[in-house]
C-alpha cells in the first residue's frame, strides 16, 4: 500500500459517532497505508480546520453543520464517490416493535411491547 494506485475501494461508516467515520476518511493526518483511514490520500486544510472543530463542538446543531460543512467540500472535490447507502431493516412481530438505530446495533433491551 504505497498510495501507487487511481483509484480505492473502501467501506466508510460511521458507528455511532459521525466523528469516527468522517474525520478517518478527510482529515489529512489520518493518510496511512492500512484500511479504514483515508486510504484515497485527500487532503485539505480547510476541512481538516472544519473537522477539527466539528470534533470539539459540544452544540449538536453548529457540530452537524461542521461535520457537513466539511463532507461538501470533500464531496465537491471528489475525494470519493459514494456507491451505496446502507440502510438496515428490523422485522417484528406485532406485538413487538423497535426503533433502528443509525450505527446499526440491535439491542435486546430496547425492544419494546406493544
């Protein structure tokens, strides 16, 4: 993994934490010969500042609009070219129900009786 290469194929998710997920894949200090890093080499110092702050940002609503602030751009540039959206999917039976969680866990304890 000398970085000798057009193009990569890598799966990016985010756990429970947009954090974990976007700031491996932009931020230019995370560039590594290894898996789940950002592996496609980008780098810009305006998203890793937007990045970083996103990071520290205790306000949900001005981390958000970081964390997107900073993917627009990277998506702009093409840093990569997103194929497929993961969307999971619970079945129950009616007298159960559950609410899906973005980082994909399913939890016993929090199922519900209806």
């Amino acid at each position: 993994a000398d970085h000798d290469f057009q193009m990569s194929i890598d799966t990016v998710f985010n756990w429970g934490d947009p954090v974990i997920g976007v700031h491996r894949t932009y931020l230019t200090s995370n560039i590594r010969n290894q898996v789940w890093t950002n592996t496609q080499s980008y780098s810009n110092k305006k998203v890793d500042a937007l990045l970083d702050q996103a990071g520290q940002e205790m306000d949900p609503a001005k981390r958000k609009a970081g964390l997107e602030a900073a993917t627009k751009i990277a998506l702009d540039h093409v840093a990569l070219i997103p194929l497929h959206f993961e969307c999971s999917i619970w079945a129950f039976r009616n007298r159960a129900a559950y609410e899906g969680r973005r980082d994909q866990y399913t939890l016993a304890t929090s199922v519900k009786g209806k």
